[in-house]
C-alpha cells in the first residue's frame, strides 16, 4: 500500500494510457464494437483515478465538481430535448446510462475536463483571465477532435455537421466553468491532468488521421 501512495501518479498515468492506447490498437485491428461498447468503463476508471489523484477529496472540492456536473448535464439536457445551445443532435448507446435522453458520463465529462484543463495552465505566468480563456479554448478543442468520431462510435450524432454554436455554446460554458475554478482557487494535480486531457487527444486525433 505503501508504495502505491507513493507512486500513485505514475501508477494512475499507467492505466490511462493503457486504456487508451489498447482501445486504439484494438479499434484498428478490427474490433471496433467491443471496444467501442467498454467506453462507459473507460471513462469510469479515468473518472476514479481522476477523483483519487487530482484529488476530489474535500467538501468543497466534491461541491464544485458537482455544480460543474449539474451544469454540463442541464446544458445536454435542453441541447437533447430543445435542440438548444448546441443544435439538434442525440446521443448514440455507447455513451451508457441516460436521464431523459443525457448519458450520465457526460456530465462528469463536463466536470472532469473542466478541472484538468485548469490544472495544466495553474503555474502559467499569465494573468488570470489569459488562463481562463486558455483552458475554455483547451475544452473546444477537445471537443472539436470528439465530434469528428462521435457518430461513427456510436457517441452522438448531429442533424447534418456539428454548427457553429456547439462550439460557441462550449467555449462560453467553458469560460464560466473555468472563472468558478479561478475564484475559488480550485486546483490540483497537474501531472495526471495533462495525461487525461492528451490520451483523450491522441486518441481521437488518431482516428481523424487513420477512419475506421
């Protein structure tokens, strides 16, 4: 036990990458469904070591990656049902448990990358609204790199190509999420938060390069 608290990092780094890569190897070999159907156990293993390592581990800390939580999953919620602020797009099955049409893991999505993209950017010597503005753009590009593989893997699917205002609507969602991290000084481990927010990249960044 010892020498997992003091290499916990490393050890969280580890299963992320072997998650991710084993998943892009696996995909390009031709087993595309059985992984693509493990992406809620995925994203729920990331989520843990997330929680573990950052680490989630006080009220207040519970508190704001749940308000993030709430935001994200509301923000689906009237995009799913309304076709509001993203467009009109639906959520495929490989994404897992639903509220109402909204996969559960998306709103931890939401929360999660809110925090690790602050978390990059926390030593930057930069004023505070540059980090602000920084990580929201980080959070766009992530999702710009996830909608050219979403319908394909069964994630979500727009009606026609993903408009203009999904990426407005998460760049502005993003820069409110990112202005509660500032002003309540909310951060944590950078190490696995460059490591969760890559793998994700370099996963979806392959796919774009080499269809499957």
């Amino acid at each position: 036990m010892k020498f997992i608290k003091a290499h916990r990092v490393t050890i969280a780094i580890g299963i992320i990458w072997l998650f991710h890569l084993s998943g892009i190897i696996g995909i390009t070999l031709g087993f595309k469904d059985w992984f693509l159907t493990k992406t809620p156990l995925n994203l729920t293993v990331c989520l843990l070591l997330f929680i573990l390592v950052f680490p989630i581990n006080t009220l207040k800390r519970a508190s704001l990656f749940l308000l993030f939580f709430v935001m994200g999953m509301f923000a689906e919620w009237l995009g799913v049902n309304y076709g509001l602020l993203f467009g009109d797009y639906i959520y495929g099955n490989n994404f897992g448990p639903k509220l109402d049409g909204v996969p559960w893991l998306i709103g931890c999505f939401w929360a999660l990358l809110a925090c690790i993209t602050s978390a990059m950017l926390s030593n930057m010597k930069i004023p505070v609204w540059g980090k602000g503005i920084l990580a929201a753009g980080l959070m766009v590009i992530l999702d710009f790199f996830m909608e050219q593989n979403a319908p394909n893997f069964d994630f979500w699917e727009f009606v026609g190509h993903p408009p203009l205002q999904n990426y407005v609507t998460w760049f502005i969602l993003g820069l409110l999420m990112q202005w509660i991290i500032l002003r309540f000084k909310f951060t944590g481990e950078r190490t696995i938060s460059w490591h969760l927010y890559f793998a994700q990249l370099t996963f979806f960044g392959y796919f774009i390069l080499v269809p499957v």
